[in-house]
C-alpha cells in the first residue's frame, strides 16, 4: 500500500518495553513510577463529574468554532481566579492540547517549513509536527544547579518556537528575563502550561502563564486533562495574546480552522463550569501527592550517588544516576530484578546519560516501596 511518507518511524518495541510486556503477561504486579494518568492514581473524584452532565442542554447541538460561549466563559473565570484578566473572546476550544499543537502548526507554518521545541521535554513534538508535514528544530535546556533557556543558541530560521511551562519532565518554569529575550526574536510563541497550577514553593521570577503578555504573538494552551485531572474529559484551549490587530487576525484564522473540523463534543462543553470547579479538589489532591513524593524522594535518596535534578513544579522529578551504565541499563534492572518501572532520559531527548524520570504522581505505598529499589540500586 502507498502509505503517507509521515509514517516512517521504527515501530519495533525497545527492550524496556518488551522486557514490561514479558512481565505482564505473566501476571507480574508491577511497581509502576512512570503514572501518567491521575484517573489510575488513587485519587478521589467526586460524583458531581458524572452530575454535570445531567443538563438537557447537552441534546441540543449550536456549533461555534470557538466553543459555546458557556464554556469559554467558564475557562474565563479559572484565569479570574488566578488572577488573570482573559476575555472569553480570546479563548478558543479545542478537544485536547494535542489538536491545539495541530492547530497552532496550521496557522503559523507551511508544510517544509521549521517550529522550535525545548530540549528535553515532550515526547510528542515530532509526531504532531510530522503529522502536519513540518519538521522540528530542537533547542537546548541547560542545567547548572537549575534549568535555563540559552536563547544565543536557539537556531534562525524556524516559524515558531514552543515552550512547555513548567516544562515536563524537568519541571522548570520560564523565567521573567528569559521571555523578555524570546520576545525580542520576534517570532510566533506557543506555550503550553498544562502543569502550571502545579508549582513547588514561590519564586518571583518565574512566569506562569503568558495570557497577560502581549508584546508579540503568543498562544497560551491548556485544558481539563491536568487542571482538573480528567484527560477523558477531552476538553482543551487556546488563549490568544498579542498586539491587538495580530492577535484578532490569528483568532480570525484559528476559528477557520476549527470550524472546518468541528471536534469539541457539546457535552463537555455544557459541562465544562461544573468540571473546572469539581477540579479544584482533584487539584488540591495531586499537589499534595507530587509534593509528598517529592519530600520523600529527597529523604530516601539523600547520602547516595543518586542526585535529583532541581524541579521547580510538574508531575514529575529526575534523577541523575552515576554514569558507570547506560540509563536503560539501569532501568531494565529495575524492572527485571525488582519490577520497578521508572522511564529513562532518552525518552525524553536528554542529551547525556545517565537520568531515571520518575512520576511523582505515583500512588504513595507504590512510590515509596518503588524508591526503596531505587536506593538499594544506587
């Protein structure tokens, strides 16, 4: 079959995931310290969820390629709450922010053309890119006693540049003079701040949001799967910011866009005002397990060869193991001789070895039994 040239990645298993599918076909309980889904992680979720979506106005169906006002209005008052002033006519629904990266690839590149991700982070970035026809241009994150964006080393040439903020898995957020030197680039910025409700501690030089930062274009993106811990929900957004006649040319452009896909289901949409302020509880829950987990994670580390790297929010920590095996080697002996799951840097594109990535959204008895093995290792 001619398939698209898009799928030409190798789709054989590495050996750590045939090594994890070996273990449970034979019914091994894994101590899993990659959790990426808070629905799985023993959080409680209430059952007004399901009771936001007993409204008869979910049957009636009024498409907007923005979203339906309602719902717009309530993404409006979860900045409001934080103290951002966001206007619903700057808000855009998506269904994920998965389609939100597609969109944004849509609006700002041409198919050949180039957008600027970070260096480690996202996973995703080169599928979503190729699966728009453009390719990625990687810049680094540098790490000296904290994580920094050398932006003298950005490549030229890229349409865009993407930021994750915090940025997963390291956990670092941008901070105030580093966004005044992007800004001067001059190009197009998507920032993606799923985890930024989820900060460890105050630092007045961080910046958490870009919604308010209208010196160029820029495009705040986020959603219910971690403000509120409901990735089934399948309700994402994009806020607009910028000079003003910029900004309503590309909201202009990115309702074209939506509007010839249609994706965000009414039903989340009508519920969406209840799922935000459910998510407030489910919130306050995972920011207390990542920061217990954390505090932990030093406690049994400290006095080992074993270095967490500064992490300033996110679901996630890591590890710098003693470069004296490679990271898989590492975490294929967790997993093989004490059925521990962590994930190794690589898969997040670190430039050097030797890093374990570690969730801290890991269920507590799991986590701590998990680190055990981790400690023993090191």
């Amino acid at each position: 079959m001619p398939f698209s040239a898009r799928f030409h990645w190798n789709t054989k298993p590495n050996r750590l995931s045939e090594a994890l599918a070996r273990k449970r076909a034979e019914g091994v309980a894994i101590l899993d310290l990659t959790q990426s889904n808070p629905t799985q992680a023993g959080f409680q979720y209430p059952m007004e969820i399901a009771d936001a979506f007993a409204d008869s106005s979910v049957l009636r169906y009024d498409p907007s390629p923005r979203g339906m006002r309602a719902a717009r209005e309530a993404v409006s008052r979860y900045y409001c709450a934080r103290g951002r002033m966001v206007s619903p006519e700057r808000i855009l629904l998506t269904a994920s922010t998965s389609e939100a990266y597609s969109y944004l690839f849509k609006l700002l590149t041409n198919p050949g053309e180039s957008v600027l991700v970070p260096r480690p982070s996202y996973p995703l970035f080169e599928y979503l890119a190729t699966m728009e026809s453009i390719a990625v241009q990687q810049y680094p994150l540098r790490y000296d006693e904290g994580w920094s964006i050398p932006v003298d080393e950005i490549p030229e040439g890229a349409s865009a540049l993407a930021l994750v903020n915090p940025n997963n898995p390291t956990g670092s957020f941008l901070k105030a003079h580093e966004l005044a030197q992007l800004a001067r680039l001059g190009m197009p910025v998507i920032c993606d701040e799923v985890f930024s409700d989820y900060g460890f501690g105050e630092d007045a030089k961080r910046v958490t949001t870009l919604v308010d930062f209208d010196e160029i274009l820029s495009f705040s993106m986020s959603g219910l799967s971690k403000v509120a811990g409901l990735p089934q929900m399948k309700l994402g957004w994009i806020v607009i910011n910028g000079p003003e006649a910029e900004a309503h040319d590309a909201m202009e452009k990115l309702e074209w866009i939506a509007d010839t896909y249609l994706s965000v289901g009414a039903p989340v949409q009508c519920a969406a005002a209840k799922l935000l302020e459910v998510g407030e509880d489910i919130q306050r829950q995972i920011r207390t397990r990542t920061w217990s987990n954390l505090t932990h994670m030093r406690e049994v580390l400290r006095g080992t060869a074993g270095g967490i790297l500064k992490v300033e929010g996110g679901w996630y920590a890591t590890v710098r193991m003693p470069r004296v095996r490679t990271e898989e080697e590492y975490a294929l002996e967790l997993l093989e001789t004490n059925d521990v799951l962590v994930q190794p840097g690589y898969f997040y594109d670190f430039e050097s070895e030797a890093y374990l990535v570690i969730s801290l959204l890991t269920e507590e008895a799991v986590f701590r039994k998990g680190m055990t093995h981790v400690r023993a290792m090191l």
